[in-house]
C-alpha cells in the first residue's frame, strides 16, 4: 500500500514537473511543424488525415493538459502569490474540454444551395460507404475509417463484401481482358513533334472510361472501330459511306438501298432505305439524318460521312493498327498501317509523328485506382485525392470511386453501391433566393459575397442575408458564407458552412481566464517587486 | 481641411516651368480608377514606372509625366521615352540574349518579344519539374509588359466623366481620341476632376499628399539619428526628442494610411512590418521612460530602424501599394484588435530578439560582468512577458474572429498552426526560466533562436509554405530573404554559442 502510494506520488510528481512538461510542449512543437509541412506538401485533408485528427496527436494532447492539471494539483493548497498561476492553467483545461466537447458533439458542415432549389441536407466531413439493395430494398451505411492509409476492411453485408480501402488514390491504365464476346479494339499511341508529346489511349470496349476524340491544339483525332478502315479507303472511290454504329459495317451510295439526289439549292441529299426504314441524309453538312424539318436526328445509329465534311479540318480518324487522313498535296485519302508495335508514321502537320504502342482486341485499358499521395502544383492539389474503394459481390469485383454510383446486377438482385459523405437533415428548410458578389470598381475581384436566403420552418417563411462577418444564427445552429458556384444556366449557388458548437461558451470561458490569470499574475509580480 | 490638404499639396508639388504642354505636374492630383481604388494619378503613375522599370522617376521626369507621354503616344521635346526593366534570372537573360552582367532591358525590346516569353513561359510551365523560379520571373516579365502595352495603347489610363448624370470612367483613348497634342486636353482633364471632386469627393487627394510627404524617409533618419544621439551624446535630451519625432511621424504616416484606405494599417505584409516596428519602438519607449532604462529605448530603435529599412527597399517582398481587401477582412474591429495585438507582440519579441543577440556577441566576444549579465537577461525576459501575453492574447483574439466569422475556432490552418508554434517555444523558454532550468546564459541564446519561429509564422507561412513546398527554390523575394535570416541567426547562435560564454568577472 505505501509502495503504490509513493508510486502514484512519485507519478504525479513528474507528470506534474517541469521537464515533463517541456519534453510534452517540444514534442507538440514538433508535431505541429511536421503538420504545416506536409499540408505543404501533400494539402489539408492529408495533413488532417495524417496528424492533426491522428490518435498519437490526440495523445500528445492529452498528456499536455494531464501535465497542466498536475502541475496545478501538485502546488494545492493554494498560495496566494500563486493565484494567477491557478487561473491560466484553470483557463487552459477548460479550453480543452470545450474543445473536447465541440470535437465529440459539435457538427461542422456545409450546405450546398442552388438557385431557389428548397434543401435540408447538410453534408458532413465522414466518408461513408452506402450499399443498397433495391430489388429488396434494404441498406446499409458503412463509416469508413478516418485514415491516409489504405486499409483492408474486410467487411460482409449479405452477398457484399467491402475490401480495401484506398483514402488517397489516382487511378492508373491497365490493360484488362476484355471479358465479353465481339471485337472491340483498343490501342494507345504516342503523338509527338520537336517541342510536344503526348501519350493517347483509345478503346471501342464497351467498359473503356477513354474518350474516343482528342484535341491537340488545332489538329483533332478520332477513334474507330478497326473495320471502318476500308471504308475510309473507299472515299477514293464515293466520297460518301453509310456506317451503322451497332454492327460496325458500312456501305456506300453504289449500294441499291441508297438513292443520291441534289435539292433545289443545289444540296446534295442522300435517301437511305435501311432495316426498313426511311433515312434521308445531308451529308455535306452534318453525319446525322435530318427529320422533315431538317433537324439533325442525333440518337440515331446510321451516319454518313462525306469526305468533304473533314477535308479542310486536319482530323486523323485511327483504326487501330491502321490510320487514314486527308492529304492536301495528294488529294487523297491516304491509308497508313502499322505494321509493328513501335512504327512511327509522320503525317502533314507541324512536324508530328504518331507511334504505336499498344494495340489489342481482347484486351482493353481500364482506369483502376492505386494508392497514391496527394499532388500538389502552384498551391493546388491536383491528383491523388480520389477515395476508392474495392468491393466483391458474388465474385465479381469493382471499384467504387469517391461521389460515384457502381449499379451491379447479380442473380437478380440490383445493387447500387456508392461512396459519399455523411449527411444529415436539417428539421428546416432553406432556399436560396439571390447570391450577390460585389467586385471591386473597375476590376473582377470580388469585394463581398452575399447570400439571400428564404427559411421556412414548417410553419412560416423568413427571409434572411448572409455575409461575411454575418452569419445566421437559427436552431443552434450558424449558417456562414462559404463559397459559391456558378450552374450551367449561368445562375449562381451557394454554399453555406453548418455549424453546432456546444462548446463555444466553454472555450470562451477558458480564454477569459486564461486573458485575467495573465493580470493578476503579473499583478502580483508587480507588488511583490514594489514591497 | 481642403484647404490644408491642397496647401501641402501645392508646396509639395515643386512645381517647375508652367509649359503648354499637356503632360505636366498638374496631372498629379487627377483621379483615376485602378485596382478597384480611385488614387491620384501621381501615385499610379509612380507605381506603373516603378513595376516597370523599378524607378520611381525616368531621368528628370516625374512619373506622372512620362505616364502621360506612354499614354498619349508622343515624346517631349529633345528627349527620346526609351524605359529600361529589370532582369535578374540568369536563364532569362540568356533567353533574350543578353549580356550577363546586364541588368536591364529596354521595355520595347521586352514588348517585342512578348510572343516568345509568352511560348518559353507555356513550355517552361508544361515541364514535369518546372523551375519555378525562372517561371516567375518571366511571369513578372510578361505582366511589365502587359501593363506597359496597356498604358501605350491608352487603355489603362481611366478619367472620370459624366454620363447621363452618372459617373463613368472612361479610358484616355476614349476620352481624347484625336487630342493627343492639343493644350485644350490639359483643360479637359482638370475639367474631369473638378466634375469627380464636384460629384464624389476629394479624398483621394491624401493619397497624393502621403505619396509626397516620404513620411516613412523622414522617420528612418530621424530613427537613425536618435540612435547616433544616443551614442555620441551624454545627455538623452536629444536622442529622447529624435525618437519622439521618429514616433510622431510614423503615426501620422499610418493615420493617413487609414485614413485612406479606412481600414486599419494591418493588413499586408508592408503594413506588418510598419505597425510591429512602430508598436515595437512605442512599447521600448514607455518601458524605457517607466523603468528609466535607456536599453529598450535602444532595442526599440534598432528594431525600428531595421523595419523602415525593409519597408524602404524591400520592394520584391513588401508591396507599398494601398489595395482592396478582401472580403472576409472586411471587418475593422476584429482586424484592428487581432492583428495589431499579434504585431505588438512580434514587435515585443524581436526588442527581446535584438538585445538577446547584443548580448550573445557581448558574451562571446567582449568581457562582461555577471551583474551585466543578470541585468540584461532580466531585460530581455520583460520583452518576452510581455510578447507572450500579447500574443496568447492574439490568439485567443483570432480564434474568435475565426468563429464568429468561419464557424470555428482553431482550424490548425497554417498561419494558426505557426502562431501557437511560436507561443509553445516562448513558452517552453519562460517555463525553463521560472524553474532556474535554464541558466542565464542559455536564455539568452535560445531567446536569440526563438524568434525564427516568429519569423516562420510572420513570413514563412505566406513566403515557403504557402506558394508549396515544390516551388520554393529559395529565389523569391521572401524565401530568400527568410533563407539568409535563419541561416545568419543559426550561424550567430553556433558561433557565439558553442564557444560559450567568457568566464565571468565578478
């Protein structure tokens, strides 16, 4: 008994000691400026991932205030010289359990409002995984951990089971069997002159996330289906084809289902009879058929393609391994192959060359997600901020992308998997009415951002204005100008940040002790000297 | 009050020959519409040239006047307007071909070959490892040439009018389309100030007459010579008087700052360094005068000094222009009392900063008695109480703005993140030093030290962390001028440190 008595005695002791409390303070220090760092470097959420929200860091913070409230306990009773000593470390423990009180129970979001669109939901900082099953109609929300390391999971709701957990991550080009009957070709190709190089990648596979179109400042490329080859190098021949979309075949005008005829202005007008069905084309002016009005019919799946649409553009369209384009100095369609991986094939503009790298039918590229640090340039990050997530269902894995929606269908149950934030509803609603952003006279930069919102609490409407340094205050709860966002229509949005604070007194308390323990502390220094 | 202003402004304007000619001095106290402020065009045109050609005048001509020629498109007599910008970056120079030890470049050559600064600034900004520094420099390079396009094309230039009643601005190419070298264009723009003065106010005109008044000169000689006083002369009485007139004049610099802008003097990086070295030679000058001790008075001017020294020819890294705040700083009383209690604070630390370092040198290299040595810390740990305070005041200060104006009140956001920092080294020091578990002479040196972590939150949050880690390269103004003060304060505290302090005489 006397032993542990004097062992607790002597634990307090240190705690409450000086050179434990300098060794806490430095190790805090340096914390802190490891964390400032690798915001630097890495951005917010990593740094916040990473150290400020980490438990060691919670730790760290624990032991400070231990070390101030030991320290304190240790010079009990109280001495009167030692009064304002009391008071600052009281403040300091009272700010920390306010903050503690604001980290457990406060809630900090924002509230993204468009254009008199009435909301309620406040987004949250947590990442959550949302499974549902909508065939049976059951759901289920998974918190994800708040972590910057990938993590396996490993957890099981019915056929589903979550995997590994990739908080940052970039996705990256692999080459995956193409897994489904029919030929689908991909390829990727380098486009290079003296000053610029880029890598291309293009896939006809039905799951490709590429793009089949390029732009490399005035020159465009375009990617098709390999068959298509021979019909380009039909436009030697008709300047015109026909090309079905779905069965990737292709005929032209010498074919009996198509009658050419030119129009009163003197238009060339193409009439197709094709799976029986009427077309009738303009193709010198756009590949999709025109209805009775002349309006192009954009969902169709026949186009024609006129040689004379892409003869004054410089447009290379790719097959695969062969290319074709339209040679001003042989007035041509010329048709290149390559023959090898790795065969470079120079076309007529600016100097650039075009390689072969990868080419294959059966397989196709896919972006799949990899761990990654974030990437910052000029103060913003640009990469490596995706959270994904892996996920099997009944075999079958898929990725899961931050803000995405994967719908899967296996043994007839549909599944829709999505990885989004938490949320909450607000027992009122809120609308925007107006979003005002002052510049200043005669420039662009901004000199206030105002929000004009309508409340409606069930009962009745009040209107409110939110600025900077104006906040609402409704419910608990403090509505403030954000940010904003400008929709397609040109309108503009805006976003709130929510916030509930518990608690806001306690901490405010504590800086007001903190503020008059350093007074009457140097109060009493002060008379002590005099006397 | 008019009057007033318009009398110092007219004594002020040494004006010289009364000419025909439209570009004359007379055009200084036009009103013109940049940057979202209406400033006269005396201060404009002096920060144009002064962008340009990092001159404040072109030979004998006020900036005034060769903006008005750019503008007008013509010359004066005898006198060919051939500016001259700076070039610094090695690769740059040899981008354009020039000379190695040239330092400057005439602005039309630069204009001609805007196309290709503008294709090696794409290219060098497609690298995978861009060099950041040659990136901004051609960047600084283009925007001279923009802004200098704009004032030859007559673009930048804005006069007042009246349209329909209503107030416009309109640029010179608009308003004097073919007048270019007629007198009556001289008529019409004194016309449109009185018009903007008759229709708004004439309060931009203190701008003029803080831009002619070089109060900020005047009050680094005086600084500078109340420290000689104080060395050469045995009374006070003088050095006393220089450094009240040195106060006098920076405050009345700021009240006209504010008065201008109508916010208080704290918002950027120049007005940081004003106030916390004007907040620090105040602060020295009241504990000196209530402990009757010449050494903060001292410390107070040195600091002083080195602050107008900064604001002087720091030019790179403290912008002396008065521009729009941002919106979420909009708000004087939470501004004034956070800020100003943060500078106060960093002004209070650095005398600590100063005399520490004084004292670091005196150890090492001069004897000095234990006596001295007792005083000089106790000197030293008075700035530090006080920066403490005052600073654990900012904080707390800047929390609740954050909360009242963000909806937080710590965010470990970087500039906070620096600050409580620099609050737990100071902290760790006083803590050291109540216990006796730093001995004197060991204050002293990690006071010396502790100040790089002001400097880190004042400017190497804004300077080093800010701008990414990536892009440092040590080459822009402020992390240079960050690199050499950690590198002489480290080099001070090795030298003077490890040595150890001379034995000493009792």
């Amino acid at each position: 008994m006397e032993k542990i008595k004097s062992f607790l005695d002597k634990l307090v002791r240190t705690i409450g000691g000086m050179k434990f409390a300098v060794v806490i303070i430095t190790l805090f220090v340096i914390a802190m400026i490891a964390g400032t760092f690798i915001e630097s470097y890495y951005g917010t959420d990593f740094a916040g991932r990473v150290l400020y929200q980490s438990v060691p860091f919670m730790i760290l913070q624990g032991l400070l205030v231990t070390s101030i409230l030991f320290a304190t306990l240790l010079r009990l009773p109280p001495k009167e010289r030692l009064y304002g000593f009391y008071i600052i470390h009281i403040g300091l423990i009272v700010i920390f359990i306010g903050a503690l009180i604001t980290a457990v129970t406060g809630i900090d979001g924002h509230l993204t409002l468009a254009p008199n669109d009435p909301t309620r939901r406040v987004i949250l900082a947590d990442d959550i995984l949302i499974i549902k099953n909508e065939t049976t109609r059951k759901e289920a929300e998974i918190k994800l951990p708040n972590t910057y390391r990938p993590s396996f999971l490993n957890i099981k709701w019915r056929e589903v089971e979550v995997l590994d957990y990739l908080p940052f991550s970039k996705n990256i080009m692999e080459w995956a069997d193409a897994g489904r009957k029919g030929l689908f070709n991909s390829s990727s190709y380098q486009m290079f002159n003296d000053t610029v190089s880029q890598t291309l990648t293009f896939s006809r596979h039905p799951d490709g996330e590429t793009t089949n179109h390029q732009e490399l400042g005035p020159l465009s490329v375009e990617y098709l289906p390999e068959q298509l080859a021979e019909c380009f190098a039909g436009l030697n021949r008709h300047d015109i084809f026909f090309w079905d979309l779905n069965i990737t075949t292709c005929f032209n005008p010498s074919d009996k289902r198509v009658q050419i005829r030119e129009s009163k202005k003197g238009h060339r007008m193409a009439f197709v009879t094709y799976n029986d069905q009427p077309f009738v084309f303009l193709p010198d002016k756009s590949p999709f058929p025109v209805d009775k009005e002349l309006k192009p019919i954009r969902s169709s799946d026949l186009r024609a393609l006129s040689s004379k649409l892409f003869q004054t553009s410089p447009i290379i369209f790719l097959f695969g391994k062969q290319l074709t384009f339209f040679s001003k100095l042989s007035k041509q369609w010329e048709v290149h192959t390559f023959q090898h991986m790795g065969d470079e094939i120079s076309l007529p503009w600016m100097g650039f060359k075009i390689k072969l790298l990868n080419h294959s039918t059966d397989q196709f590229p896919t972006l799949t997600p990899i761990a990654s640090l974030p990437e910052k340039k000029g103060g913003e990050v640009i990469s490596g901020e995706q959270r994904a997530i892996k996920v099997r269902i009944a075999g079958i894995v898929i990725w899961v992308r931050g803000g995405q929606e994967e719908r899967v269908k296996i043994n007839d149950n549909f599944y829709s998997i999505s990885l989004s934030k938490k949320s909450l509803e607000l027992p009122f609603e809120l609308t925007l009415q107006q979003f005002k952003m002052d510049t200043n006279p005669g420039t662009k930069t901004p000199a206030s951002y105002e929000s004009f919102v309508n409340l409606f609490d069930g009962q009745s409407n009040s209107s409110h204005h939110i600025y900077m340094n104006n906040p609402l205050k409704y419910n608990r709860l403090t509505f403030y100008q954000s940010s904003y966002f400008q929709e397609n229509n040109g309108q503009y949005g805006s976003i709130l940040s929510v916030n509930f604070d518990p608690g806001r007194p306690i901490k405010y308390l504590g800086s007001l002790l903190l503020v008059i323990g350093c007074i009457i502390h140097y109060l009493i220094g002060l008379r002590r000297k005099s006397v | 009050m008019k009057i007033f202003i318009f009398c110092l402004i007219m004594i002020l304007t040494s004006s010289t020959a009364w000419s025909n000619d439209v570009c004359s001095e007379d055009l200084g106290p036009l009103p013109t519409l940049t940057g979202g402020r209406v400033k006269p065009l005396y201060v404009h045109a002096q920060e144009f040239l002064k962008f340009v050609t990092s001159k404040r005048s072109f030979g004998n001509m006020n900036a005034a006047i060769v903006y008005c020629y750019l503008s007008l498109g013509t010359s004066p007599q005898g006198q060919e307007l051939k500016l001259t910008s700076p070039i610094g970056h090695v690769k740059l120079k040899k981008f354009l071909s020039l000379d190695e030890n040239a330092n400057e470049i005439a602005t039309e050559t630069l204009v001609a070959a805007d196309a290709q600064l503008r294709q090696e600034y794409q290219s060098e900004s497609q690298r995978t490892e861009p060099d950041e520094s040659y990136k901004n420099e051609i960047g600084t390079t283009l925007s001279r040439i923009e802004l200098y396009k704009n004032v030859k094309d007559g673009t930048d230039w804005t006069i007042p009018t009246e349209v329909s009643g209503e107030l416009k601005w309109v640029s010179i190419k608009e308003f004097a389309p073919t007048l270019s070298q007629d007198p009556s264009l001289a008529v019409k723009l004194q016309e449109a100030k009185a018009l903007f003065i008759k229709k708004q106010t004439d309060h931009y005109l203190l701008e003029l007459l803080y831009a002619k008044a070089h109060l900020f000169s005047w009050a680094m000689l005086t600084t500078l010579l109340a420290m000689v006083a104080f060395v050469l002369l045995k009374r006070n009485l003088w050095g006393n008087i220089l450094t009240f007139l040195s106060i006098g004049l920076e405050l009345a610099a700021m009240t006209l700052r504010s008065m201008i802008s109508g916010r208080a003097p704290i918002t950027n990086m120049y007005e940081t360094v004003m106030f916390s070295g004007f907040g620090a030679l105040l602060l020295a000058t009241i504990v000196s005068l209530v402990k009757k001790e010449k050494i903060y008075m001292w410390g107070g001017l040195g600091y002083n000094f080195l602050c107008l020294f900064m604001m002087m020819f720091a030019n790179n890294m403290l912008d002396s222009s008065i521009a729009p705040l941002v919106p979420v700083l909009r708000d004087n009383f939470w501004l004034s009392t956070h800020v100003c209690s943060i500078m106060l604070s960093y002004g209070a630390l650095a005398l600590s900063w100063i005399l520490a370092n004084i004292m670091l040198v005196r150890m090492r290299f001069f004897t000095i008695s234990s006596q001295d040595v007792n005083y000089y810390t106790k000197v030293v740990h008075t700035c530090l109480k006080y920066g403490v305070v005052l600073l654990a005041a900012g904080i707390i200060l800047g929390g609740i703005w954050a909360d009242y104006s963000w909806g937080r009140f710590w965010g470990w956001d970087p500039k906070e993140t620096w600050s409580l920092i620099t609050l737990c080294v100071y902290m760790v020091i006083l803590h050291g030093r109540y216990t006796s578990w730093i001995s004197p002479s060991r204050f002293i040196l990690v006071t010396a030290g502790a100040f790089m972590s002001v400097m880190m939150a004042w400017f190497g949050v804004n300077y080093i962390l800010a701008s990414g880690l990536h892009s440092y390269g040590f080459s822009t103004g402020g992390a240079l001028f960050l690199g050499m003060f950690f590198a002489i304060q480290i080099s001070v505290m090795v030298i003077c440190g490890l040595g150890g302090p001379k034995k000493a005489i009792s």
